[in-house]
C-alpha cells in the first residue's frame, strides 16, 4: 500500500491543517519539521510520494504553480489538488497527478464525466460529500463510471486530526468502488494504517501522525509499509 505525505502549501509555506479551518492554518514548525520553507522540509523529510493541496488556489486565490513545481521535482510522483474548476485547469502543471475535488470542480455530478485524467478527490465534511450531501459511498458508486485513474476519500473534517478510522466504513467505501481508492483525513497511527490495507484500500495520505511518530517517517520514505 502507497504511503503519501500531505503537504498543504499557503502563502509560500508549508501548514498544518486541522478539519477543513482554513482561516486557521498556521506554518508547520513543530513534530520533525525542519521548517515550514515548502523545499527545505521537504528535503528533509524526504518523501517518495507528495500530495499538495495548493490552499490559495483551491480558495480561488493566485496559484502557487512554480513552487509546486518545485516541489514536485523533489518527490518520485506528486498528486496535486489546485482547486480545478474546469478540465482545462488539470493540466495546468506538468508532471504532477492531477486531484480533482469535488469541492470546487463542478456544479452537478454529472459535469464530472468532463474530467478524463487525474484522480477524483470525495471531499467529505460531516460524513458528507461537498458540496452534494450525498454519502460517501454513494458518491463512489457514481465515480465508478467516469475516466478517472483512481479516488481520493479525503475526510477534510478529520484532517489533522488523528481520530481514527472505523473498520465497517472502510470496507463500504471499498466495496462501491473497483479502481484505486486512497484514503486522507484522521489517520491517527499503524492500527489505520491497517485497517486500510486490510479493507483493499490502495494508499493513505497522511502527515500529522506522522510529526507525533505515530507512523514512522522510514515508512513515508520507502512510500508504503515496511
């Protein structure tokens, strides 16, 4: 199973983010972080696998692209979540994966079949799809019939979190769902990371437990396991 480091990148550093506050985020200096200077953590920390939610663009302001860039040059793959509006906005930065949310990437859930690259990102708050408010798994029944390489359960409610994960819940999402499936938000330690890999999911993004040394930082690097 893929092991992927979160970073969420605002005004130029590297946050922490906490259940979806935005407003909140503050810079990223506590756990193993050298500091919240986007290439100097990441050159420390030394991931294999990067997930980069660009937070200015997601929120609709200037996209931080040439640091991402950065950034993603230093990783083996980089999955990127810029707040795509349109199709046309996935291919906006070369080498990344792009992360389609559901967030901010179309009204309907039908306009999702415009997207034929990149993963779908299940943004959830409340137990809830945004913005939609269908359950989960009724959104990944859907997302079985569009192009999308794979998808991203990304709890935005539990990010930072560390609350843990429910065994049940897990092996429904898995369940409506044949493609890769990677999972984001609460994490809180080796225990989920089991239970993802026993519910078939293919990957989890994680980073808070992995600053408390909950997950050990060896795993991130290798990118899955050990």
């Amino acid at each position: 199973m893929e092991l992927i480091l979160a970073v969420d990148l605002a005004g130029g550093l590297v946050v922490h983010g906490r259940s979806g506050d935005r407003a909140g985020y503050r810079p990223l200096t506590w756990g193993i972080a050298p500091s919240a200077e986007p290439e100097a953590y990441l050159s420390a920390l030394q991931p294999r696998f990067l997930y980069i939610a660009d937070l200015e663009s997601i929120q609709g302001r200037s996209p931080q692209d040439e640091l991402v860039r950065r950034c993603a040059a230093l990783v083996e793959r980089c999955y990127l979540d810029r707040g795509c509006r349109s199709p046309a906005e996935c291919t906006a930065v070369a080498g990344v994966t792009p992360v389609v949310g559901t967030e901010t990437a179309a009204t309907a859930i039908e306009d999702l079949a415009a997207y034929l690259t990149g993963y779908l990102s299940i943004d959830i708050k409340g137990d809830r799809v945004l913005p939609w408010g269908i359950r989960p798994a009724e959104m990944l029944r859907r997302a079985s019939a569009f192009s999308f390489e794979g998808s991203i359960i990304l709890n935005i409610g539990a990010v930072g979190t560390e609350r843990g994960l429910v065994r049940e819940n897990l092996e429904e999402m898995r369940a409506c769902y044949p493609g890769r499936l990677l999972y984001g938000g609460g994490v809180a330690g080796v225990d989920d990371i089991d239970l993802l890999a026993d519910a078939g999911f293919d990957g989890a993004i994680i980073a808070t437990a992995v600053h408390h040394g909950t997950i050990p930082l060896e795993w991130v690097r290798r990118g899955h396991p050990c």
